[in-house]
C-alpha cells in the first residue's frame, strides 16, 4: 500500500513542478478563494487519484468516518470541498488540498488533446474572463508548441501504478469512497 500511494505522490509531485513552471511563463492563475470548478457536480475521477488521501486518513484515523459520511451522503459536490456561500455563490476552499485527486491537479493548467491531435487548454470560465489577456496569449503560445502537461500522459502514468484502480471514472465523491474502502480492506487483510 505504502509503495502504490508514494507512486501516485511522486507522479502529483512531477506534475506540480510542470504546472508551476506553466504557471510563472503563462501569467495564469487561479483566483483566491474562487472554488467554481469544485462545485462543480459532475466531476468524475478514478479511485487511484484518491489513494493518498484515503491513506493519510487510514493513518489520522478518520477513514472509517468519513466513508459513513459519504454512505449517508454521497451529494454531488466534492466531499472535501468547504463552501463559504456568505461570501460568493462559488467561494470556497479544498480542505485537503494536499490530497486532492489528479483531475483536480489538471484542471485550469493542462492540456487536452483535440480531434486533430492538438493540445488544447483546459481552463475555467473564470481564469477566461478575469485574465483575458493572458489566456488568449497562452491558447496562442500552446498551439505553437508551448509545453503544457497533458492530461492522457498523466492519466497513462497513474494507470502504470495500478492499471484495476484507474480503469473507470466515477463521480469525485464515489471515487474516493472507493479509494477509502481499498485501502481500510487492504488493511482488514493484512
């Protein structure tokens, strides 16, 4: 278990250094406190992306807790997500930032591939409205061949870790309770 949620780590960890090095050249940012993209209900993941966090709440003690609340109330946002509606509609913060899964490590600063084996920009609504400037100069930069990590290099990298974890997406909070129940039976196990 150790070894496979230190494998996962080490692909976020290469893909922190790819976003933060997109991030300074590109200008683009996230908005501080802006939680849009997380309250988002049809975020879907694969289990594997939340080992780390499953694992880390196995070792606090809290797994067996926090897969109750996600059988009593799976909802559609994401179960680590912190709404703060009193101050906008979309204000917000992930509580276990840390741990957050790879969709939502990509998401705003990565590319998908299009239909003509282009990488495209995948970014919010926000990100293009509030930095316009810097977003049209980065979609520029990307079609001439900025570097940008890839989301299918990052999937494919994570499916080489355990190829049965990530085979499906499911809906962010399903996809960690999933994470949650393997790790707590890999445990019952041992």
């Amino acid at each position: 278990m150790e070894e496979k949620v230190k494998a996962v780590e080490e692909v976020f960890n290469e893909l922190e250094n790819e976003v933060s090095a997109f991030r300074q050249a590109t200008k683009l940012h996230c908005i501080a406190g802006c939680g849009a993209c997380c309250k988002k209900p049809d975020i879907e993941a694969t289990p594997l992306e939340f080992l780390p966090f499953a694992y880390h709440l196995y070792l606090k003690g809290e797994a067996e807790h926090v897969l109750e609340k996600l059988n009593n109330n799976p909802g559609n946002t994401c179960i680590i997500f912190k709404s703060f509606p009193e101050q906008n509609i979309n204000a917000g913060t992930c509580t276990e930032y840390r741990h957050r899964g790879l969709t939502c490590r990509l998401f705003g600063f990565s590319a998908r591939i299009d239909k003509y084996g282009k990488p495209e920009l995948s970014t919010c609504k926000t990100i293009k409205e509030t930095q316009a400037e810097d977003y049209h100069k980065t979609v520029k930069l990307v079609g001439e061949g900025m570097s940008i990590p890839l989301m299918r290099d990052y999937y494919f990298r994570l499916r080489s870790v355990d190829a049965n974890l990530t085979e499906k997406f499911f809906p962010v909070n399903l996809a960690i309770k999933q994470a949650i129940e393997y790790v707590l039976m890999y445990y019952a196990y041992r």
